[in-house]
C-alpha cells in the first residue's frame, strides 16, 4: 500500500506523495463549499457549477497548472522555497482534513487544508518551525489565483468576463465583486463575493498585495514570478488599473526573524458569500493559531461521530480503516454530486437518478430516520411512461437530463423497488406504498393544469417502472437496453440494443413485488390505480401474447397514447389480480432468457 494508517481513526500517511497521482476532497458537512486539494497544493474551491473561487481544475490541471494551486513561497536569504513543489513531503489525510509537511533549507513547513464542518469557508494555516542552529530570516508570500465565475467562462468569454471584475483591497485581504454575470442568453447583476483573507498568527495584516496576475507575474511568469523573483514591491492600496483583471490573493507578508527552533503561522480564509459583513464574522473565528486548532478538532469529531453508525471490527486495524473511507463515500456523492472531483466531472452538478436511491440505502444504516422522506420524495422523479429524470439538484428538483438531452437508461426503473424493498424489510413500513405523490412532468403547465395535477401511490410509481419495462422490448423480445452508459459508443443501441442482464433484474423484481404485496394484502384487499395502467395489466383484461414481440410494443403504444392526456380516474384493482398479473410476466420472461439467451458451449448468458 502506499498509504499507512495510523490510528483507527482513519488517519493515514503517504511518504513521498508526487510520485502518485492522488487528490482530496474537502466539504462541510452541508456541501455549500466544495474542494479539493492534492499534495503539490493542487485543485480548485467552488460552491457549485457557477461559482468558482478558483479556476475549475481537471485532473491534468491538478498535475500541471500553476493556476489550479494554492500556493506559498517562502524566501530565505538567496533560497526561495515554494511549497507546491515536493520537499521531502508527507501527507496526513484524515476525516476532513489534508495536511502536507515539508523539510527544506532547515525549515520544516507544514500546510494544512479544511472546510470546518459547520462553516463554508476553507482554512488554509502555513505552520514553519526553524530547525537549524542558528537564527533565520523569511519573507512569505501567499498565491492563490482567483476566478470569480461560472466554469463555463473558462473557454467561453474568459476574457470579456475578466473585463466584469472589481476588486477590493481590505486591510487583511482582497474581495472579488464582478459587476456582473456574463450570459449571452440573459446578462445578470452580481451579488456574490469571492475571498480570501489572511494574517499573522500574532493577528498582524499582511504587509501588502499583488492583487492582479499580471502585478504578481510582471515580466515574469508563474514558474518565475517578479513578485517573488525580483522582490517587488505589494500594493497597500487598490490602484485604478487593478479592475478588469484577472485577479490573485497573493499576500506578501512582513519579513520574519525565526530563532532557533522558532515557528511561525500564517493563516488564509477563502470563500464565497453573497453577505460582506457575514465575511467578516467568519474571519474573526479563525484568525488565530488557537481558533484554527478548535476548528479543526470540533471537524475531526463531527466526522468521526458521523461515521461511528453502524460500526464495524474486522479484528483486522487496516481492514476497519478503510472501511471508515468506504463509509463516507455515499456522503461525499451526496454532497460533490457527480461533478465536482478532478475525476468526476460529469456533468454540471447534481446527483444521477441511480445516486440518490443508493444514497436512500446508505441512510437507512446511518441516519434511518431521513430516509423515509428522502424515499417518498425520490418518487417524485418517475413519469408515467415509466421513464424518469436523471438529475436532482442540490436543492432537490429534478432536472431530465445534465446536457438538456431527454434519454432513458434502461436499468433506472429497477432501483427504486430494490431501495423500497429494503426499507419496508427492515422498518415494516408497508404504508408507505400507500402514500400518494405526483409523477415528474418536463413540460411547461398550462393555464390551470398546477389545479389537476395527478397524483398516484408509490406502489403505482412502482408497478408503472417495471411493468411499462417488461413490454418495452427489441426484436429479440429482451427488454431495450436504449441510452443506457454501456452502449456500444456507436450510439446505435437505443434503436436495437437489448440487455439480458437487466432483463433477468425486472423478472426478479416483477416476482418480488408480489412478496411485498402479499404484504399489503393483510391490511386491505385492494389498490387505487390509474385506469390507463390497466392497459398492462393485461391478464385482468385483454391479454397479450408474451412471445410475439410486436404484440408487446403494440399494447405498450396503446398505453403510451392514453397516459399523454389521462383522465385522471384512478379504479380500485384487487391485489390477489395485480399478483397473478406480475407473476405470469416474471415467470415468462425469465423463462424466455433462459431458454433462448443461454449459451451452452460457453456456460453463461448472452450479453
């Protein structure tokens, strides 16, 4: 391994760490500020897909560009030390925080980076001890780059949105303000405030700064910056020529006598708030040694209480280490979304459609007490043709697609029973099949139509997903594989690509929902469904022949036709035919795979 723990806390170490590719992630325990953060200083800080802090960073960014690091020099004497180049370096990761330590010309320097659990800001604290046996003079000098805008504008208008950018010049640091929002399809004024903020651990203000990159570069670069190269001088006060540029937190701090075995700290604030005065609040809780430290602590112990349920002892110290890190995975992607790590930039935020029932499951070993709400409400993203959104957004809407692109995968309908399932199984709660919400609906109201809006059980959610599924078939009469991830790359399979695979899961489920129905039987006898849902109940009715494909997608086209203007009547239908229903469609269609998808020479399923 290249890591080693050492507590059993999850705490881990990494000697050596720029001879591998590894990156952090650092959050509050909300998700409103979004980091992440390498040994060499690496990442980007951003509070969603609009507001950047910092520029966003790939995971090539994280490696490579200079402007994707929160970086620090430190000059002794003739020797300039930058702490995003390795320096005999160790990482120390931990429940969520990321420190790197460094030894260099007789200086240890250690860097520490988190995101207090309760406060969306990022602490940055720059820790250097003298360890030589005589007395030494540093002059420190912070860089990080400053964005201030959507990611979008990175290769969209990065310079016309640069021209929007207004700085402020406090005492302890710089306030990014552009005038606007630059947005061919609509411009908008601007409220929001990009920061950062630093002092001494003595609380003393930097000495000065160099507001601009073209200021902290001069003719320069960011390899060899003048600021740092040739000494020059900080501005002390916002110069007419500092607007329109593209802006840097780069703090020169006063000049140092470190004694021996003498140490130093400077501290950095950055953020992104809509509320000044609130900026200011927040740097006062942090702008000393002993506040950092109580932050960091109280962090430590939210993380490690969050992750204390459930517990497990493997009687092996490694093995419980990591798990703690597999634990807290479904958080982070509750939180980060799918788009908002170097390597997990899918997309423009939010979670996908498979996330968020997953998410259900993590929490009814957590916080079981969330997920019943976080269930029902998940119902709310399923339409009646069976198909559903595939993005929730941080505030909880649903959105069709990340790219604005209507597709159906065709595995979505199988996850929100297998997650009902598992919480009725282990809370008994088979009442909540009964509770009623809306299906989610893309299209713009019309006048009146918010007055009628039609609303079904979560059992009805249920049964439309899979049994719409089950007559949605190719001409192999498997069930459409259609935009799922794993098409060919051709993008042929929405016209003729089918999946045994997931056509051997709805059989499972269609069989498995009667269990839960056998359930429900012993508190009523029947169910309110949607009258055009008879359609596919086909054996209480007018029944389809299940081995003739074409009959299949007729009755499902019929059924389609109808739920595009419902009538809104819903009929009580009893539960012993709705199970005698699914049952001969599980038994079928399991049937039919096996029968037709086996390959004997090979010994496993087709596809």
């Amino acid at each position: 391994m290249i890591y080693k723990f050492i507590d059993d806390k999850g705490t881990f170490v990494v000697r050596d760490p720029s001879k591998y590719s590894l990156y952090f992630p650092l959050t509050d325990k909300d998700g409103r500020l979004l980091s992440s953060i390498s040994p060499n200083l690496g990442g980007d800080i951003k509070s969603d897909n609009e507001h950047f802090l910092t520029p966003p960073a790939t995971i090539e960014d994280v490696r490579n560009n200079l402007l994707c690091r929160r970086d620090f020099f430190i000059k002794a004497g003739n020797v300039i030390i930058r702490l995003s180049y390795p320096h005999d370096d160790v990482v120390e990761a931990g429940f969520l925080y990321h420190k790197v330590t460094k030894k260099a010309h007789g200086l240890e320097i250690e860097v520490l980076n988190f995101i207090p659990f309760d406060t969306a800001v990022e602490v940055m604290r720059v820790r250097v001890t003298n360890k030589r046996n005589k007395d030494i003079d540093i002059t420190p000098t912070s860089f990080i780059p400053l964005y201030g805008r959507s990611e979008k504008n990175i290769r969209d208008h990065r310079h016309v949105s640069s021209l929007l950018n207004r700085l402020d010049l406090d005492k302890y640091g710089i306030f990014l303000k552009p005038t606007m929002i630059f947005d061919e399809r609509g411009h908008t004024g601007n409220r929001t405030n990009y920061f950062v903020l630093g002092c001494e651990d003595n609380g003393k203000a930097p000495a000065g700064q160099f507001p601009t990159l073209g200021m902290f570069c001069g003719e320069g670069d960011l390899i060899f910056p003048d600021a740092i190269e040739k000494d020059v001088k900080p501005a002390s006060k916002k110069l007419p020529g500092f607007d329109g540029k593209e802006a840097s937190a780069a703090f020169r701090f006063n000049r140092k006598r470190l004694r021996k075995g003498g140490k130093v700290e400077y501290i950095l604030i950055m953020g992104i708030d809509d509320d000044r005065k609130n900026i200011g609040r927040i740097f006062k809780n942090f702008n000393s040694p002993s506040k950092v430290e109580k932050a960091l602590k109280a962090t430590k112990r939210y993380w490690q209480r969050y992750l204390s349920r459930p517990g497990f002892d493997f009687n092996d110290g490694d093995f419980n280490n990591w798990l703690l890190w597999v634990k807290i995975q479904p958080t982070l992607r509750k939180l980060f979304g799918n788009s908002f790590l170097p390597h997990f930039d899918y997309g423009k935020g939010g979670r996908g459609w498979r996330d968020i029932w997953q998410d259900a499951l993590t929490l009814l070993l957590t916080e079981p007490e969330k997920a019943r709400d976080l269930i029902f409400n998940s119902f709310r993203g399923i339409r009646l043709d069976g198909s559903n959104a595939t993005v929730i957004t941080k505030d909880g809407r649903f959105i069709a697609d990340r790219n604005r692109i209507s597709r159906v995968w065709m595995d979505h309908g199988i996850w929100p029973y297998l997650t009902t399932r598992f919480y009725i199984k282990k809370t008994g709660d088979v009442d909540l099949l009964l509770r009623e919400c809306e299906y989610f609906n893309d299209q713009k109201p019309g006048p009146g139509d918010l007055k009628n809006i039609y609303k079904g059980s979560v059992l009805e959610h249920i049964l439309v997903q899979n049994v719409v599924r089950f007559f949605n078939v190719g001409e192999h009469n498997i069930i459409r594989l259609e935009n799922a991830d794993w098409n060919d790359g051709l993008d042929m399979a929405p016209e003729r690509g089918e999946s045994v695979a997931f056509s051997f899961m709805y059989a499972h489920n269609l069989r498995d929902i009667c269990s839960i129905l056998e359930k429900l039987k012993k508190k009523r006898k029947s169910v309110k469904l949607l009258e055009e849902f008879l359609f596919l109940l086909d054996s209480l009715n007018a029944s389809v022949d299940y081995d003739d494909y074409k009959e299949k997608q007729g009755r499902l086209d019929e059924y389609l036709r109808a739920v595009r203007n419902i009538s809104g009547r819903a009929v009580e239908v009893e539960i012993d035919g709705i199970i005698k229903d699914l049952r001969k469609k599980s038994d079928h269609l399991s049937a039919w795979l096996r029968e037709k998808e086996w390959l004997p020479g090979a010994g496993f399923f087709n596809g």
